[in-house]
C-alpha cells in the first residue's frame, strides 16, 4: 500500500512538473520570439533610414539634411546620430532622451565611401516592453492555465486514488488476506476493475469454501463410518500405531472392545431406521462420556463392535470408565427388547510404556469374550498384575511432586531438530521432562495430564519458555529457531498471557526465533478463543504452528483463518504412509486445500526412510523423528 501511494504521489508531481516545465518553456520560448520580432522591427528602421541616406546622396541634396533627417531620425525611435565625411562631422542629431546601454549602429553608404553614419539606438527588447494591457492578458492567462491545471490535479488524484484502492487490495491478495481485500471496496475509478477484483474474490472465497468441504468429503470418506459418523477401523487402526514405535507403546493406558450382541434380532425389530437411531443414541452418548478424557480414540471396529482407546489414565479410572460405559449402553437399550438383558459387553486392556500393540488388542479381545461368556450385561478387564507404581500416583502425590519440580525447577527442554528436505534443520522443538529427586526423567505424556488438573500447567510452561529465551540470548543473533508447545489452559491464563505479552516486548528483536505451538483439537473446536490471542502472538514477530492435524475429522478452513505458518501432520498419518495409500490420499487432500506459499507442512514421529521419501514426493516440505534425531537436552 505505501509502495502504491509513493506510486501515484511521484505520478502525480511528475504530471503536475511536466506541466510547469511545459509552460515554462512556452513562456521563453514566446519571449525569444518576441526580443526576435522587436530586434527585426527596429533592424527594418535601420534599413529605412540607410535607404534614405541612399536616396539623398544619389540626388547630392545631403545640405538639407536638415529639413528631412530630424523627422525621420524621430520616427525610427534613434537616440542619437552623427554623419561623418571623412574626419569632418556633416550632421548630428540628439533626441530628448538620454541613452541609457545603447545600441551602435554604423552605415556605411557604398555610393560615398567617405560619408559615414553612426546611430544610437535604444535596446529593442526594452524599447518596446509591453503596456499594461498586454501585461493583464498575459496575468489573466496564466490565471486561467493555473486553475485549470488546478482542476485537473484534482480530478488526477482522484483517479489514482482509485489506483490506490486496487494497489492496496492486491498488496493484501499477494498477502493471501482475502477477506481484507473483498471488504477494501472502493467507488473510486476506475471502477469496473474494483468491480472484477471483488467478483473474483467472492468466486474465490466460495471455492475455497467448496474445497474445503471437498477435502473434508474425501477425509471423511477415508477414515469415516458413514453410518454412525465416527471414525473407521482404518482410523483407529492408524490412531493405535501412531501410540506406539519399535520399542512398543509410548503411553499407558486402555483399550476397550463395545460389542453390541444381536444386532440382528435388533434389526429385525426395530427396522433399517430404528436401528440407525439406536446406534446414533449410543455414540453420541459415549461421546459425551469420554468428552472428559482429552486423549481418547473412538471408533468402530466392525458392523457390531466399537473400539474405545483412553492414554494417559489410571487403573482406577479405567476401571471407573468401563463400567459406566455397560450401564450407559444398558440404559439406552430400546424397550420391550428380548435381548435387554444381554445386549453389550466390554472388554478392557490396560497397556503400559512398552507394552506390544498386538498384545494389548489379544488381551482386549480375549477380555470381550471373558465378558460375553458371563451372560448378562457386563464388563470385564484383563487382568496383568501389579500396575508401575508411577501411573498409579495418586493426585496428591502428584501435586507434590510438580510443586516440588517446579520449586526447584526440575524441569529439562529437550530439543528435537525439524529437517527440511535438503537436509537443513528449520527449527527445534522443545519437549519438557520432569526430573525426580533421584535423577530420572518423567516423560510429559505422564505429567502433563496431572498438571492441567492440579492447575500447574501455566507455570510449568511458563517456566520452559524462560528457559527458551534464556537459551536464544545466549545464543546471540545465531540463527537457531525453537518451537514451544502451549496448552489451551495456558493460552486462556490471563496471567499467563499478560505475562507472555510482555517477555516478548521485551525481547521483540527474538520474537521471529520463535515459535507457538496449540493442539489441533483446541484450534478447531475453540478457535473463536483461542483466535484473538493467537494473533497477539503473531503481532509480536514470533510465528504460530498448529500440532497433530490429522488426528481429527475436522475441516482445515480454521488454519488459514487463523493464519498459521506452520502445520505439522499427526504421527498417525505418518506411521507406515508408503504402505497405506488411503493415508497418502488424506494428506494429498489436505496440502491441496492449504495455501502453501504461506504455510509449512511438518510431519511428525518419521521413523523410517521410506516414509521419509513418499512424503517428500507427497510434498511435505520438512519432517522431525526419531530417523533424524531423538530429542537432546538443551543446555
């Protein structure tokens, strides 16, 4: 915009100086012509009066000189005049003015070569100066060219402020800022372009919109049960190989099979219709259950039998969470059924760090079956022993011992480098574990949990940035750059966020090293919150990312009218890509719906170099993995 305003100001006075330089130009050269014109009129008087001379001297009457050479001398304007004949002065004549810078004129007559005139004549430009008159034409017309060109400055700059308009709108197109280029609408000139600039932009908002809901069908088609409009086996398959790695699971927590016994006898009574609602009753119920539990996977597994997998909860929760998953499943069962009595069972699995994904989905099965051999409506959990006495923290402990961290801060930033596709690391990104009193580190899917319901998250948080800053002023005007993950409960702490505000202020020269890092599941689903914040953040120079995209069926319209710069895809969609094209065709979809001049596409949890290779040909710009570099502690 300033560029385009500096534009049309230099346009402007250049228009307006070629108009003066044009007049000025016209005015000298009127004056050339006119010192030319007077020159002549007094040269054709010097001519006149060599004439005259010529005349007289042929007749050889030159004696009454007297009688005819005043008048004519005083008609021709000559200040003074002498005739010589030889060295004895003939005639002179004075005029009643005095001469002021004179003009010399000498004559000398060809028929008498001893008779010589000298005149003194006045300088013709002076001479004949123009009278008042002239002077007020000229005055009056140099009034009337100033206000016309006046005018026509005006109605100049009103055209290009129009061209202002439309440089200011595509300055904001090039920007990818849309919506601010259709609501910069101007009635300026000229106005057809405003005019086809804002229909493009209208059939270019309705496109993305259609895109959007294209990308959103294909996804869902991809990893969606039609029926229930939950997700597929292929996406809780993918959700559960995302949880784990070569080493086995990278949490604890449960596994639960729903199997829902006679369908078909439910079928029969209830019709194509009934049996639709019944089961639309049961998912949307479960799924206010399990709204309280932030890492839950919920899905359906077969015609008949629903997957439920709950990290980072304890035994006793689990256990908590089975049964009133039977009781919740009884209640809804449809009236005046004969299979009332015998309707569902549920088969639990705890799982710890470590544990084998196919082991812990035998032990679920077997589980389901040791509940359905009970007969009625129940629930049963595979029994593994004595669980780790770390997941089996009680919350009071677990306030103690993050207090007692955070008191000595024993809290340690790992760094884990992000990779683009030449090799170079863009960033790192910053993972936080506790340490305990006897030196080992607690992973922060383990903590994290107990700190968003104790309610230190924020200073947990709070206290790794500082770090990071710390770290980048130590580093100088290196060109390290770090990412920090933040909780919604963080975001939405006004003291946090006051406090936040003002170390970047402080450190404004830093803000572009950074970067803020939110959940997708709070991105989509509390955007009008976290939206105005966000933005706080981006207006400090540092840069916003949003984490684990994929992980949900949501619509990806939130990412750019958030803003973001950097989106990362979920580990799930990562796990094993080169041999899952439905994956590929989700990630496909979903680059083809960002605008990826603006926004990087980070993959998480690479492990493996062929899923490495299929995402670059994907065009995924960059990766981080255990493949490039576990995550190393910042000194």
């Amino acid at each position: 915009m300033e560029l385009t305003r500096l534009l049309t100001i230099r346009l402007s006075r250049f228009w307006l100086l070629s108009l003066t330089l044009t007049l000025a130009v016209g005015l000298v050269v009127a004056a050339m012509a006119y010192s030319q014109l007077t020159y002549r009129f007094q040269q054709h008087n010097i001519t006149a009066i060599e004439q005259a001379f010529n005349r007289h001297v042929h007749r050889q009457d030159m004696d009454d000189a007297n009688l005819w050479l005043p008048d004519l001398l005083k008609a021709t304007d000559t200040l003074q005049a002498r005739v010589w004949n030889g060295q004895e002065l003939v005639y002179e004549y004075h005029s009643a003015e005095s001469p002021d810078l004179p003009r010399v004129i000498d004559i000398q007559l060809p028929q008498q070569p001893n008779l010589r005139v000298q005149l003194l004549m006045p300088q013709p430009l002076w001479r004949y100066l123009p009278n008042r008159y002239e002077v007020g034409v000229l005055l009056l017309g140099l009034l009337c060219f100033g206000v016309i060109t006046r005018r026509g400055y005006l109605w100049y700059r009103e055209q290009l402020v129009g061209l202002e308009t439309i440089g200011e709108r595509c300055h904001l197109i090039l920007k990818g800022r849309f919506e601010q280029a259709r609501g910069r609408y101007s009635k300026g000139h000229p106005r057809f372009i405003n005019r086809a600039i804002s229909l493009l932009l209208d059939e270019l908002v309705e496109a993305k919109k259609d895109r959007a809901r294209f990308d959103t069908f294909i996804r869902s088609n991809t990893f969606l049960d039609h029926e229930t409009h939950i997700g597929n086996r292929l996406f809780f398959d993918s959700r559960l190989d995302a949880l784990s790695s070569h080493s086995g699971m990278m949490s604890h927590g449960v596994l639960m099979l729903l199997e829902f016994e006679e369908l078909d006898q439910l079928h029969s009574e209830l019709g194509d219709h009934g049996l639709k609602e019944y089961l639309t009753l049961n998912v949307e119920h479960m799924r206010r259950l399990l709204q309280s539990q932030a890492n839950s996977v919920f899905a359906r597994r077969s015609y008949s039998q629903f997957a439920i997998l709950v990290t980072q909860i304890n035994l006793a929760e689990a256990e908590q969470l089975g049964s009133r998953l039977v009781k919740l499943c009884a209640s809804l069962a449809p009236p005046g059924s004969s299979a009332n009595q015998s309707l569902c069972h549920l088969g639990c699995a705890y799982f710890k760090l470590g544990d084998e994904q196919q082991q812990i989905v035998e032990e679920a099965e077997m589980a389901l079956r040791a509940a359905q051999m009970q007969g009625s409506n129940n629930w049963f959990m595979y029994d593994k022993g004595a669980v780790d006495q770390e997941f089996a923290r009680g919350s009071v402990r677990w306030r103690t011992f993050l207090e007692m961290a955070l008191t000595d801060k024993r809290f340690v930033a790992f760094a884990q480098p992000v990779i683009d596709v030449d090799g170079i690391v863009q960033q790192r990104e910053i993972f936080t574990r506790a340490r305990e009193t006897n030196g080992n580190l607690v992973r922060a899917t383990l903590f994290l949990p107990m700190a968003i319901k104790c309610g230190l998250i924020a200073p947990i948080e709070q206290l790794i940035v500082e770090k990071v800053i710390q770290h980048l002023l130590v580093a100088g005007s290196g060109d390290e750059q770090y990412s920090v993950n933040l909780s919604f409960e963080t975001l939405m702490n006004n003291d946090f966020f006051r406090w936040l505000k003002r170390i970047m202020l402080e450190h404004r020269d830093l803000m572009p090293r950074l970067t803020v890092e939110v959940d997708e599941a709070f991105a989509s689903r509390e955007l009008a919150a976290l939206s105005p914040r966000l933005q706080s953040i981006k207006m400090m120079g540092a840069r916003i990312a949003v984490d684990h995209v994929g992980q949900e069926l949501v619509s990806t319209q939130y990412i750019v009218e958030v803003g973001f710069n950097i989106v990362k895809l979920h580990r799930s969609l990562v796990k094993q890509i080169h041999l899952r094209p439905e994956n590929q065709l989700y990630i496909r979809s979903l680059l083809g719906s960002l605008p990826l001049a603006d926004i990087s596409v980070v993959a998480e949890g690479v492990e493996l170099l062929e899923e490495w290779q299929t995402l670059k040909i994907l065009g995924v710009g960059a990766a981080q993995g255990a493949l490039f570099s576990e995550p190393v502690a910042v000194e």
